[in-house]
C-alpha cells in the first residue's frame, strides 16, 4: 500500500516546520517539512511531478527519490530542472525525526509525494 502526500507550492504557510528540529507525529506534518524544503524553479509553469521513496524508521532515506510522474512545462532543460528540485527537496530534508509512533509504522513503506507548482 503506498501513501500519497500532495505539495503544492504556497500551500501549508503557517504550518511550516524547523528543518530537522521538530518531532513530526503524522504524514501531514512530513508533508509540511519537506514543503519547506521545496524551492520550485523560477518560471516553472503549470508543472507536477509525483516522486516515490521510503524511510527508514530513522528518517533516513532508503534509496533515491525516484519520479514516478510528470508534467512540467516547457523544454528538457525545464523538465530536469523541475524534477531536480523536488528530488533536492526529500533528499536535503532527511533525515527527518519522526515521533516513536510515527517510526514504528513508516519504516520501508513506499510513499508518494506530488510537487505542484505555484499557480501565478
């Protein structure tokens, strides 16, 4: 079963987390750290792209981020870069410090984060 979080650029202001200083408790607040983590490329279009990862139950990675989808407007030069960033984002977020709980049930599940773009 894969868990899908969706982050659209401008969205969760206000529930911004600290990189790596906050215990996360739910997938809403993984969502909201690696959120503060994105910077979408400038002139970025209508864009998406869906990656898929898991986390050890550390918050460390397992693996590389790895897209799974995408929508990116313009050219491959656009397209690389759009994709790039999401993948920076997971990667320079983690490890991340989940909550016992949170730990006990994330570690090597696959899960599904969607970039949107900023609408302009």
């Amino acid at each position: 079963m894969a868990a899908t979080l969706i982050i659209a650029g401008g969205m969760l202001v206000g529930t911004v987390l600290p990189l790596h200083a906050a215990t996360l408790n739910t997938m809403d607040d993984v969502g909201a750290a690696i959120q503060a983590c994105w910077t979408p490329p400038p002139d970025a279009g209508d864009s998406t792209v869906t990656l898929s990862f898991s986390f050890k139950r550390d918050g460390t990675l397992i693996g590389a981020p790895r897209p799974t989808a995408a929508k990116v407007a313009g050219d491959d030069k656009a397209r690389k870069s759009f994709i790039d960033a999401a993948v920076a984002a997971v990667k320079n977020c983690t490890p991340l410090s989940f909550s016992p709980t949170l730990a006990q049930g994330i570690g090597g599940n696959v899960f599904t984060l969607q970039f949107v773009s900023p609408k302009k």
